[in-house]
C-alpha cells in the first residue's frame, strides 16, 4: 500500500493500516520554500523497506525519513529530579532519516519527504510528478509561485526560540574543558542551523547562572562567568561571545536576549578570589542588588559597544512578578550606552494585558496564550503597540491547550500560529527548541512538564549531520511559511488586491468569534483538552479551509502574473 497521510495527526499502526488512497490537492509552494509530503508505505514484505523515489528535476533535494516513536507521560511531573515512570503512552514524534534505519520499525511506515523547492525561476506551471515505492507509484502535484521566499522577510511572522547549548554538549560528550571549542561549535550549529532555517533571528542567551533554576534537565549556567575579588566584580565574556558569533554566522542577528536581571529564585552566583562559589539572593530593589547590578551593567555596556551589538541586545525577563519588573524598568533606564541609549528590554509574561502601562516599558513582549484574555481586546492591545512601534508576539508552554507537547498532534501547533496571526500578532516564541532530557529516543518524561515541552528538535545518532525533526517542528515550518507568504503579499501593493488572498482575509478574521477550545486537567496533573476529539476535527477543519485558500491565493497570483 502507498497513500497520503497527514502530518497533522498521529497514527497507530491499525490507522496507517486502513489508510486510503486519495487525490491530494495540489501542493503550493513559493521559489527556495521547504515542504513536506507525508505518506505511509506497508504492509512491509519479510521486513524489507522498498526503494522510495520521488521523481523530481535534479536540482529539486529530496529527503525522505521515517515517523519513529519514543514514550510519553500522559501527565505531567511535578517534583524536581523525579522523572515521571509513568503511565505512558507511544508518541510518534521524531523523523529519523530513511537511509538511517537499521532495522523496520514496524509493518506500516509513516514517512515524510522534505523537498526542497529551487529559488531559480522554475515555471509555475503545476509539476506532475509521482511518489514511487517498490511497483507502486502515488500521483503529485506541485504548483510553484514565480515569487521566492528570499523575497519574504521572516519579521512578517517572527519566530523565537531558545537554545540550550550545555543540553548539547551533555547529550554528545563534549568534555568540560572543550566546551565552546569546536566540536561543541560544530554541533550547537546543527541545531541552530535548522533554527535560521525556519526564519528564526534571535539569540537566547544567560548572563547569570541558571537563571530559570535548573528546570531543565541540563543545567543552564552563565555564559559571562562573574567573579570577584577585593577590588569589585570582575566579568568574562568568552563564552557569551563565541556563542553570539556561532549565531551571527549563520544569520541569526537581530537580537541578542540575555536571561536576566530577574532570574528566577533571584540567585546571583559568582566565584570569589579563590575560586569557590558563592550565591547570593538580594532582594530586588534593595541597595545590594542595586550595587551588583550597577558593576555588571556598566562593564557589559561597554562590552556591547565594543563589539558593536549594543543595538542588537535587550536584557530579557521572563515570567516575573509585576512589581518586580517595575523596578526594573525605573533601575536600568540609568545606564546608557556611548551615544546616550538605554538598554532595550524584552519580557515574556502570564498575566493578562490590563499591565499596558507597564508593558510598553517592553519594545518586544511576548504574552501567555493563556493570558490573553478577550481575544477582541487583545486584538487591539497589539494594534495598540503597533502603532507605538512596539512588537508583541504569544508563547505557549506546560499547562497551555491546544499546545506543542510530543502528545499533542500537530496540527495544534498550526491551529494556534493562524488563530494568534489573524489578531494581528507579531509572531511565535517558545522557550525550548533542544533542551533534551536523557535519551528523547526512548522517554521524554520530564520531571516538571508535559512530556516533549522542553524541545521540538531530537538528536541525531552517529554519522549523521543534522538533527531529527518532530513533525511539531515540521508543521510548525510550514504554517510559518503560509503565514508570512499570506502577509508579504497583503502588505505589497501589487498583489494585496488579489481575490484569493482577500478571500483568505476575510476567512482569518472570523477566528476571532470561536474561542480556543476549551481545556482542563487530567488525574496526572497534564493540561489536557475538555473534549479532545472535537477539538481536533475542529483544528483539521479549520486549517485544512485556510490551506485551500492559500493555494487559492496562491494559484490567483500566478496565475495574474503569467
């Protein structure tokens, strides 16, 4: 059997069993775009993978993987260092290259082709090509616009997500002693790579120790390692520039975040003349802490203009208390650059939007999708940025539905980026792009979240060069690429008029009257859906009539400039 799946859901071998073959609508695709083509193949013969094609110009790159399954926790941890034993569940979460397998997973297997569309002009006639595996051949069709997405900036529709370089270094055995040399830098680029891939342009960084307390399964420590000694603070920023550099090569340069004046627990660690660590957890605002933090701001100011990113760096908050981050805001005004400007701040919050006076203090902030509140207001809240010339994007994490956890489906995350894109957002963070616990191939419990929050990448096994993606990353590419496709051309003067793409418009601004569905928790403490079912038919409805309209949209503006 060959026939089209969707990458949108899971499946368990009896659903790939008794998939159907099907017309799939034609692919829409932008110049020097990625997409993806999901598929099942089965049942196998004597365990024997068949040879998989698809019949593509040579300038087309194709890479098909294989849906692999690790465990899951259907609740979520809750005591740090326990990692949940269970009850788990199979989660088909992680792509593994075909020419990875070394032995067939199981009878039916979902796989997916990358395929790499060529920014050279191609004609946007539809390409008629096929999906071969074995004797069986699955028909395809592929429409490509004569606008590339070279022409589209990532900035219509951002996206943040953090790094975590030391779960890296843990997960490949790079020594201590080698950390930041380069195998380390050779390795972090993989992942990083995948990141500026999909239009990322931040850089998260920590400029303490740990500064969300150690809630990942790898600890987080400071990039600028403090000292002190009779005569002050003393600061070194090896690690934070080699780091920053490692992201400015491959394109990631828009902001630099530094994680933070207000670090969870308020712990300042640094090591004494000697050598030994000491912390300390000066209240925010008082004298002491106004005393360490007036040393580290002045020195690494001059740093950043020595280095010629001070434009670029904001000092980031995340999830802090309200009063907290007023004192913030009336302490760091003070220190100023060469030129006379104030550092930039940036905050990821859980509370709702009344703080408006507060928050446009913040020239970027990224607002809890569960704290929105009314959707109408928020709505206007962002527009309300907008024209102070401020950015406002949402973010998900543990307790969040619909979410991007490895049991949630992936359509999920689709779902959500259009629904927060038709109330006129900004774009998407998330705060773990490969923050791995133990052996992600095998469980992804974690001890304090849903199982797969804390990263949407998995690592590779040897002799291979990238990592694998989750079919959450995947999607979430995709929808990305539709969004910011959707916004360049109802932005740009020669294609906003368009039908389709009006068509699209009009259907995205009806998101704003259904409310996100409905969530609740279940007896493992995992935030779950209310009436998970629904939910997901109304999800795959959804999003499946804003697909049709982007191709409409798509096939309207090709076909206006033939």
């Amino acid at each position: 059997m060959l026939a089209f799946t969707d990458l949108g859901r899971h499946y368990t071998q009896a659903e790939l069993a008794q998939a159907k073959k099907q017309k799939i609508p034609i692919i829409t695709a932008w110049r020097g775009e990625r997409i993806f083509v999901s598929f099942v193949i089965g049942p196998l013969t004597n365990g024997k993978i068949p040879d998989i094609h698809i019949d593509l110009p040579d300038n087309w790159n194709v890479k098909i993987g294989v849906v692999r399954e690790t465990s899951a926790y259907i609740g979520r941890g809750m005591t740090w260092g326990e990692i949940p034993t269970g009850p788990n569940k199979i989660a088909p979460d992680y792509v593994q290259p075909l020419v990875d397998l070394k032995n067939v997973p199981a009878p039916y297997l979902n796989c997916v082709a990358t395929i790499e569309v060529p920014d050279d002009g191609h004609s946007p006639i539809p390409l008629e090509t096929t999906i071969q595996a074995g004797d069986e051949k699955l028909p395809l069709s592929i429409l490509v616009s004569r606008m590339g997405n070279p022409d589209i900036e990532p900035s219509l529709f951002s996206l943040e997500l953090w790094e975590y370089p030391y779960a890296v270094a843990r997960f490949y055995h790079i020594p201590e002693d080698q950390l930041f040399g380069p195998e380390h830098e050779r390795l972090t680029k993989e992942n990083l790579q995948k990141y500026v891939e999909m239009g990322g342009q931040t850089i998260a960084t920590t400029i303490v120790e740990d500064p969300w307390h150690h809630q990942t399964y790898d600890a987080y420590p400071s990039l600028v390692q403090w000292t002190q000694t009779a005569d002050g603070f003393h600061f070194d920023y090896t690690n934070f520039d080699r780091y920053v550099q490692w992201s400015l090569d491959l394109g990631i340069y828009q902001k630099i975040k530094c994680f933070s004046i207000l670090p969870w627990e308020n712990e300042i660690k640094y090591r004494d003349a000697q050598g030994a660590w000491v912390t300390e957890q000066p209240a925010v605002g008082s004298d002491r802490w106004r005393e360490i933090w007036t040393a580290f701001l002045t020195d690494f100011i001059q740093h950043l203009d020595v280095k010629n990113w001070f434009d670029r760096t904001y000092m980031a908050l995340d999830e802090r208390p309200i009063e907290e981050m007023k004192t913030v805001i009336d302490f760091i005004g003070q220190f100023k650059n060469q030129l006379g400007q104030p550092l930039k701040l940036s905050g990821a919050v859980n509370y709702q939007t009344v703080a408006a006076d507060v928050l446009d203090h913040y020239e970027d902030i990224s607002i809890n999708q569960s704290d929105m509140g009314d959707p109408h207001d928020f709505k206007q809240f962002v527009a309300d940025r907008h024209a102070k010339g401020l950015e406002t994007t949402f973010y998900n994490c543990v307790g969040n539905y619909p979410s991007m956890f490895a049991l949630s489906e992936p359509i999920e995350t689709s779902y959500l980026l259009w629904y927060f894109a038709s109330l006129g957002i900004d774009g998407f963070l998330r705060w773990a792009l490969d923050a791995w616990v133990a052996d992600p191939w095998q469980s992804v419990n974690h001890w304090y979240w849903e199982s797969g929050d804390p990263f949407l990448l998995y690592p590779h096994q040897d002799g291979d060069d990238a990592p694998y993606l989750s079919p959450r990353i995947m999607m979430m590419e995709h929808t990305l690429s539709q969004i910011r496709r959707w916004r360049f051309m109802a932005t740009e003067e020669v294609t906003r008029d368009i039908r389709g793409m009006k068509t699209l418009t009009e259907y995205l601004d009806t998101l704003i009257d259904t409310p996100l569905p409905a969530k609740t928790v279940n007896e493992y403490g995992a935030t779950v859906g209310v009436n998970e079912k629904a939910d997901r038919q109304y999800m795959r409805k959804t999003v499946a009539k804003i697909e049709s309209l982007v191709a409409k949209m798509t096939m309207d503006h090709t076909s206006s400039a033939i």
